[in-house]
C-alpha cells in the first residue's frame, strides 16, 4: 500500500473524492525556497472546470499549508497541503455498482470492498488538486533556475492544435489560459467537440504535449533511473493517462536512422542537435535540449450512456447510466495535473545530480 514518488523530493498524496480533504506531502525540498501562496492558487484554477464544458462540481480549492513553510519559505521539513471537499453529492454513487473504466473494480479486488468508493475515492482525479498545489511549489522552484514547463492541448476529439515552434516564448502564454492551446480558432473547434459529445451523453479524450526548457544536460541515470523512466513513471499516476512518449515517439518506428538521428552541431559555444526527435533524452540522460513528451489522455470514463455491468454486492449483471456531475472531457484539466508531476520529477532528478540545495539557487 503505497501513494510515495520520489527518491531525494518525494510526494505522498492522501484523501479521498468525498471524504473531508485531500491532501500531500512534499518532503526533501532544500530549505530557504520561496512559497508563493498567489502562485500556488493561480495554478489550482487552471484545472478547475471550464465554461460549459466541465463538471456542474465546483470546489473552491482553498488550500491550507499546515507544515513545512514559515515566513513564505520552505523551512526543509516535510510541507503539507490540505483542501478540504465542499461540494460533494454522495448519493450519485450507490455502494455495489462498478462503473465501466473505472478503478471501482481493482479498488475492490485490493482494498476487500473496504475502500471509499465515492465519486472513486482514492482515485479519484480530485486528489490532482493536491498534487497541483505542491506541484505549484516545485514549478516556482524550477522558474527560479530558468527550468520551464508548459503543455498543450495537441489534440481533442480528432482536432489537432498547432505544434510547438518556439517553446521558450510559447510556454509563459500557456501557463496563462485555461484551455491551453497553441491555436485559438482550433481549440474553438475542441471546445465545440467537447459540447457536443456532452449533449450525446458522451465524452472525448485527447493528447497532452508538453515542453521543458532550461534543463540541464547529465541528468538521470542509465538503465533503470533514466529521466524518460522515472517522467513516464509519475505521468501515468495521472488519472487517464494511458500512454507516454517521447520526441518522435513511435513515430520513430517507421523512420529510418539517417531521418531519426539528431545531428549535432555548434551554437554560441554549445553542443546542440539539430532537430529533437529523441525528446531531449538520449541513453536515458537529458542532453541539453528541452524535454518533448505526449501523454494520451482517454475519455471521461462516467457518460450518460447505458453500459453493461455488475453490481458487486449482489453479484448480478446490471445495465447501468452514470448519473451525477462530470466532464465530457478532462484533457484540457489534466494538463496542470501533466505540468506539476513533470516539476515534482525533475526536482527529484536536480536534487539527485547537483545535490538538495541547488534547486535554492545562488543562495545555497
């Protein structure tokens, strides 16, 4: 039984969808970090729900730090966030029915039936709240050494956005938007998507693309510890994400090495490659180029449709229609979930290569 990631900067996340809080841990950060509370709460609404298009469920995300910070700076014991559930309806989610997609029925092959399975307890994607406020912590710690993180939406319901072609000037916009998109008139045409597939009782799933700047090369271990692994790792907590690649991907599979290689050359006294069709990452160390990696988020599982099930209680087949309040798609609130576990794990990797204290800057 075990909600902790991280080997030098670790994370445990606690709580359930509907109990009192959710909650995490950071533990292993140096002391003297500055804590943003603003910053903190600004990241939070950026996986709240959007428009028409999210959950009727609106908490309010007041986190509460309760350890770990005095004097707006992390004093290097563990830091604690709590935020407490406000907006909870209970009675959307009748004890014995398992819904398709869902962990309700690995929850209850593990737990004995003895987990909290409302709106998926435990695994929930509420607890990504959490997540995102010590995520936020590790992000500023990050901008503070000029290491940025910023995702898109590349794709939604079979609508793709633009690429990326200049992350270092297009990553401070995203961090700004709620519905993060390279190209305007295109996520327009998700959001579209997105309504529609609600009005059907449906839902629609997508790709996260995001991008990293500023690391440094030499980071990561080779074999079992690489930068890809321990990313991938932390990127498939996400609820729903149900792929991970990187740089070209597998894209890679059908190119040849002459059209795969990343040619190196000089700039401005740097060793560079050309293109970045291995993602920043090669022998499972970063070289110097900004990090690429897509995550494929798959629909919202809970859908206004009749589906096959069991109720587990009684033991017998049942159609079931998911009532209560949900997203037709959680892509687009997934995001900020994608950008704080990329910043948890890399000040994991820092702090592994260049010690705790270099993620304090020139005043370690």
């Amino acid at each position: 039984m075990k909600n902790t990631f991280g080997q030098s900067v670790c994370v445990t996340l606690f709580g359930e969808s509907h109990g009192e809080a959710v909650g995490a841990v950071l533990d292993g950060l140096a002391p003297g970090i500055p804590v943003d509370e603003a910053y903190i709460a600004a990241r939070l609404t950026l996986r709240h729900p959007y428009g028409q298009i999210g959950t009727a469920r609106r908490e309010a995300d007041a986190f509460r730090i309760v350890s770990g910070v005095y004097r707006g700076r992390t004093c290097g014991t563990p830091l604690t966030v709590l935020i407490e559930n406000a907006d909870v309806k209970s009675g959307d989610y009748p004890p014995g029915r398992l819904r398709p997609g869902h962990a309700d029925l690995t929850a209850r092959m593990k737990y004995h039936g003895f987990s909290d399975p409302r709106g998926g307890g435990h695994f929930s994607g509420r607890l990504t709240a959490a997540l995102c406020a010590v995520g936020a912590v590790a992000l500023r710690a990050l901008e503070a050494r000029s290491v940025r993180v910023g995702t898109h939406i590349a794709r939604c319901a079979g609508i793709d956005d633009a690429a990326f072609r200049c992350p270092e000037e297009e990553i401070p916009l995203l961090n700004t938007l709620p519905f993060a998109v390279l190209d305007e008139a295109r996520g327009k045409a998700m959001r579209e998507a997105i309504r529609r597939a609600a009005e059907d009782g449906d839902s629609v799933g997508g790709i996260l693309e995001t991008a990293v700047t500023g690391m440094p090369g030499g980071v990561g271990e080779p074999w079992f510890d690489t930068a890809e692994g321990l990313l991938a790792h932390a990127l498939f907590s996400v609820p729903a994400v149900k792929g991970v690649e990187f740089g070209g991907g597998f894209a890679l599979a059908d190119m040849k090495g002459s059209e795969a290689n990343d040619a190196l050359c000089l700039k401005d006294g740097r060793i560079v490659t050309r293109t970045n069709h291995n993602g920043g990452v090669n022998g499972g160390i970063t070289n110097g180029m900004p990090l690429l990696f897509r995550c494929a988020v798959k629909p919202t599982p809970s859908i206004r449709r009749e589906q096959s099930s069991v109720n587990a209680d009684t033991m017998r087949e049942e159609s079931l229609i998911i009532e209560g309040r949900h997203d037709p798609a959680i892509v687009h609130r997934a995001r900020a979930a994608v950008d704080s576990v990329t910043a948890l794990v890399l000040c994991d990797l820092l702090a592994l290569r260049f010690g705790t204290d270099w993620l304090r800057g020139e005043e370690a």
